[in-house]
C-alpha cells in the first residue's frame, strides 16, 4: 500500500497518468468550440446555448455535404437525359 487510501502503487500511477491526460482532453474540447464558432456568441441562457448549438450543428452538416450536393440537379433546372452532360453540370462536377 502506498497511501492512506488503500490504493497500490499501480493505481496511483494509473490516477497520474488519467490526471495528465485530462489536460489535454479540455484543450482538444476547447480548440474544437472555438474551431465550430461554439465560443462567439454571449449566450446569458441555458435555452440559448442550446439553440445556437444546434444551428452551429446545422451549419456544419451543410458545410460538409455541400460539395455532395453539387453534382444534383437543382429543382428549377429541367431534366437532363443520363447520356448528355451539359457544360455547366461537368464544371459542378
């Protein structure tokens, strides 16, 4: 034993070990909020944070699927035949 509290050398270092790891846990957490846009706002409610989470989730989600969409054909635009590619579908693509 190697402390008052019954823990063996083994789990104190495994404590240690789990205690320099935390650090760099909350700045992986912090780079990550500040890379989604999550620390801009002043949010003075719980109900707030929430809802601009959501939107920094939506606006991610579109960020990422954007260059999927690109190659689809647009409501507004006529149906093409699968054998003809226009100009302008070949440079969205």
């Amino acid at each position: 034993m190697s402390s008052k509290t019954g823990m063996t050398g083994e789990d104190v270092d495994l404590r240690r070990q789990a205690f320099l790891r935390r650090v760099d846990l909350e700045h992986t957490f912090r780079m990550a909020k500040h890379t989604l846009g999550w620390t801009r706002p002043k949010l003075r409610t719980p109900e707030a944070a929430d809802r601009w989470t959501w939107l920094v989730v939506a606006h991610t989600r579109l960020r990422l699927t954007r260059e999927a969409a690109s190659v689809l054909r647009r409501p507004w635009e006529k149906p093409a035949e699968p054998a003809r590619l226009t100009d302008r579908f070949t440079m969205r693509a």
